[in-house]
C-alpha cells in the first residue's frame, strides 16, 4: 500500500512523505554498482566520484603507488583519472588490469623460477600496451599517423619471443651387433636329430636420426623495448602516457619484484610515460634485497612514491564530521544517477543532506551505517542497500537504527566471516575476548613491527581489522612505535546496549558510573585509555 502523503510544498510542487515507498528509488537502490571495474560508462564513474582531496595528488606525471583495500575506491579513482586527462594536450591513459595477464600454469608452476615465469607475463603487458595503442592509432577521429610504428610494436613483440625461446636440434643413435646361426644334425637309433646354435657370423648396425626443438628460456631486452615504446609514443604524438596497472596484487608475491623490475628498465627511462600502480599495502612486494649487488624491483622513494593510502580518507575516528559529509555525497551521488531526473524534487531532497533527511531517522542513524562500513565504501554500499529492503520490507517509513544493525550483522556474516579459514576465525576469536571481552573496547595497539605478522594482515586484508592511526608514540615506552586498531563493527553489534558492550573507558577510569548508551566504545582521541590494550601476537602461536 503507497503511503504519499503530502506534508508540505517545494516550490510549487507537493512534497510527499515517504521516499522509502518509491518504486524507482527501490530500482536505484538495487542497481547501485559497488565496483567500478563493472561500470564500463566513465561518464557515469565521474558523477559518482566524490573528491576527498586524493585525485588532485595523482593528477601529475610522477610514477605512483596508491594504496587502499579493496573497496575503498582505488580503481574509481584511478580511472577518474583518465577521464579528467582526456582533455590534455597530446596525453592518453591506458588502464591495465593485472588479472588479464599471464595463464593459470604459470602462477601455479612454482618449479620455475620467477623471474622466467614474469617474462611471460610482461610480454603480456607489453600486448595490452600494442593493443590499446593500436585502437588510438585506428581512431577516426585521429589524422592516422602512427600506424607503422604500432604494427612494428607488435612484430617486436613476437619477433623477440621467437628468436630467443628455440633453436632446433639434431641427435643421432648408432646401434651395432653381431648375430649368426649354425645348423647342425645326426642320426641315431630313435631318429634323426637336428639342432642349431648362434655363432658371430655377421655384424648389423643401425643409426636412428632424431630432429626437435628445443625450449630456451624467454628473455626481454630492456633497451629495445623501450626505444621501441617511445620511438611508437612518438610517431602517434604522445607526450604523456599515464599507464596505470590495477590489481597488482592479483600477481604471486615471488613475482611481483621482477615485474617491477621489467616495468622499471622498460618504462622509467622514457619522459613520455609516467607508471600509477594500484595495490594493497600489505599484500605488496616492490623490491626484493640481494645480499649483492642492486635490487630487484622499484625503491621505493627514487623510483617511485608511495605514500599515498585512501584509507587514511575515510577514518571516521579521525575526523567524524568530514568522514560524515563525504559518505553523504557518495550515497546521495551513487543513488540519484539512477532515478528519473527531478524525481526527488517531490520529497524536497535536493541535496545530499536534505536527502539523508528524507530517508534517515535521524543523523546519527546515518552515523552509525558510516561506522558499520568502516571507511570501506563497498561495504558502506552494501550495508546501505540491506538495510534500505530491511526498513523498506518492514513497512517503516525511514531506516532506523535497527535496520542499520540487522543490515550490518548480515554483512558481516555472508560478506566477511564466511571467507576465514579456521585458524583465521580461531585468531579473531582470541583478539575479541581479549580487547572486547576483556578490556571492553574495540580498540587496541599493536607494535609497529608486530604489524608485519600474517595472521595480522590476513585479518587486515579480509576488513576484518581497521588501521586507524600508524606510528603512535607512547610517552611510558619511549621510542617504541604502535599501530592503532578497531575490530570490525561486525564483531560487537551484537553487544551494543548490552551490560558488556565495549565501554568509554575515559569515563570508566574517572570513576563515574558509565550510563547505558547506543555507543559506548572509547573514543579515537582517548589514547590514554587505548595504550592499556596493547594486543601480544603471541597469542597467534598455536594456530
């Protein structure tokens, strides 16, 4: 049953009063596209990026590492950017992604080494790279200069991978031997008998003739790959490429330093071309130290920077009130795209934030799905639309707070939890009696060099811990570094208004009586409280 009722008047149209009953607002909700390598319109990957002050340091010809987990918008991101640099003079951007490359056999042969199994996938790159020039140089809109020198790209290519992976063979086998035979007979009185033996009469030999090739080792010469590269950038009038590898952490660690070794000697000596790499912090290995001679792969700082991490961007325990805002705009921006122009008119939601009026209880149920996404957009995304159906189904006029918890928990448990091995869901069990059931708090400090430990960055990595600050000093333990951590909201939204919630524990070590509260976790900003819960990983040793 619609529920419409006008409450008021925008402009000289009637307002009505549930939003949450609008059909096509249901069809927006359910089309929202939390990934935006399966949002092949750029135009409508530019209307939903929300500026967070991270595009303005990429929007440069430096060679670029951005950090971020998945789903914190790395790719969105990455390919705004070429959208913006389609207006520059003689530049382009081709995006790359890492999970087209190389075949199944070649990650999963680990009886070869690495650095022949990257050559493959370099030369792979490298094919991506002719492809996606050949297509600029077929261009109708482009005067057709260029064409020669793509079409060589490609004969160096295959050329350079012919000559060096075969040679033909020829062996030969020679066989001798000597046989004969000897007839010899008698008669005596049971009759004639007749036998024979073998004697060295005759010599036979036999030569067999083999011919086949025989598989090198692939190899890239660096210094024709690049002269070749910016001699085709030339021809077509490139002065810039942006090459921007995705997923680059969908390739083997053992890999990875002799890919970067590949795309340095190969790309980094031309001016023409600038290399931005999407990643995962800690799933990331640039460089690989020798006991001798130079490293393998980038250095990071001289060859490249990286210092660059979206999830420092969407912490809500460092700045609330611009986390806030800008969780606003990318709903508000990821919904309307996908309701009849003007629709929201109707409902006075104008804006990001008369929109959240209109659909929100209040603020501080908005408040609490920004927390429950921690900072993950995708995962903001997703709760969001749960818990829109959940409110929606349940006949309630906006979402509220229990909407946006139930939506939360089922995240956590088909989402999250659902992908930890056993000795995973084991180690996030222990760190959730020990900081939540023994501290009452979801936050606690671990030192930075523990911050390396697997079973940290496995947990890390599945979004089920949250950095929130790096590097703290504690004046008790002088010269002793910390990383400051959150348990995902997942693991204690069951606890919330329960009497062992996590508590405030600046109020609890004053002293007072803690009153019961929708949110009693200790605050960001009492660091005091948070160095009593400095988690051992020694508690991961029998997993």
């Amino acid at each position: 049953m619609e529920r419409h009722t006008v409450i008021g008047t925008w402009g000289n149209t009637a307002l009505s009063e549930n939003l949450i009953d609008d059909p096509s607002l249901a069809r927006a909700v359910s089309n929202i596209v939390p990934r935006s390598e399966r949002q092949p319109d750029l135009k409508q990957l530019k209307e939903t990026y929300v500026e967070t002050g991270v595009l303005p340091q990429v929007m440069n010809f430096s060679n670029q590492i951005v950090y971020g987990r998945r789903g914190t918008g790395k790719t969105h991101v990455l390919q705004v950017l070429g959208g913006e640099l389609e207006g520059e003079a003689a530049t382009e951007l081709i995006y790359l992604d890492v999970r087209l490359l190389g075949s199944a056999h070649l990650f999963q042969d680990e009886s070869r080494h690495p650095a022949e199994r990257c050559v493959a996938v370099f030369k792979d790159l490298l094919s991506l790279v002719q492809a996606r020039l050949l297509d600029l140089a077929t261009d109708p809109d482009r005067d057709g200069r260029g064409m020669q020198e793509v079409s060589e790209f490609a004969d160096f290519i295959l050329r350079k991978t012919a000559e060096v992976t075969a040679r033909d063979v020829k062996a030969r086998t020679d066989h001798e031997a000597e046989v004969g035979l000897e007839l010899h007979g008698k008669i005596s009185a049971v009759g004639p008998e007749v036998g024979a033996k073998t004697s060295d009469r005759r010599k036979v030999s036999t030569s067999t003739g083999v011919e086949y090739t025989e598989a090198l080792r692939e190899s890239v010469v660096f210094s024709e790959t690049y002269q070749m590269v910016d001699r085709t950038l030339e021809a077509l009038g490139i002065n810039h490429l942006v090459l921007v590898i995705d997923e680059w952490t969908s390739l083997p660690v053992d890999m990875q330093p002799f890919v970067a070794e590949f795309i340095k000697r190969s790309f980094f000596p031309s001016t023409r071309v600038t290399v931005k790499i999407g990643s995962l912090e800690y799933r990331s290995r640039f460089t690989l130290n020798l006991s001798e001679g130079n490293p393998i792969g980038f250095e990071l700082g001289p060859d490249i920077t990286a210092n660059l991490d979206l999830d420092d961007y969407y912490v809500y325990e460092r700045n609330p009130d611009r986390v806030t805002e800008i969780f606003q705009e990318v709903l508000y921006k990821h919904v309307v795209p996908g309701m009849p122009h003007g629709s929201l008119i109707q409902y006075g939601a104008k804006d990001a934030v008369s929109f959240r009026t209109r659909l929100f209880t209040e603020k501080q149920t908005f408040v609490e799905l920004v927390r429950a996404g921690e900072g993950v957009v995708r995962d903001f995304l997703g709760i969001f639309a749960s818990a829109f159906f959940k409110a929606k189904n349940s006949g309630r006029q906006k979402i509220d707070l229990y909407s946006v918890e139930e939506a939360a928990r089922d995240w956590y448990e088909t989402d999250k939890s659902t992908v930890l091995s056993a000795a995973q869901r084991e180690a996030l069990q222990r760190i959730i009696t020990d900081v939540i059931g023994g501290r009452q708090t979801k936050m606690f400090m671990l030192r930075r060099e523990d911050a390396d430990h697997p079973m940290v960055q496995s947990l890390f990595d599945l979004r089920l811990l949250h950095l929130i600050s790096r590097g703290y000093s504690d004046k008790e333990n002088p010269g002793q570094r910390y990383n400051i951590y959150a348990l995902d909201y997942g693991t204690y939204v069951d606890l919330k208004r329960t009497k062992v919630q996590p508590e405030d524990l600046s109020q609890a070590d004053s002293g007072e009586e803690v009153e019961p509260t929708a949110d009693r976790i200790v605050p960001f900003a009492d660091k005091r409280s948070i160095r009593r819960v400095i988690l051992q990983t020694s508690i991961f040793d029998d997993l």
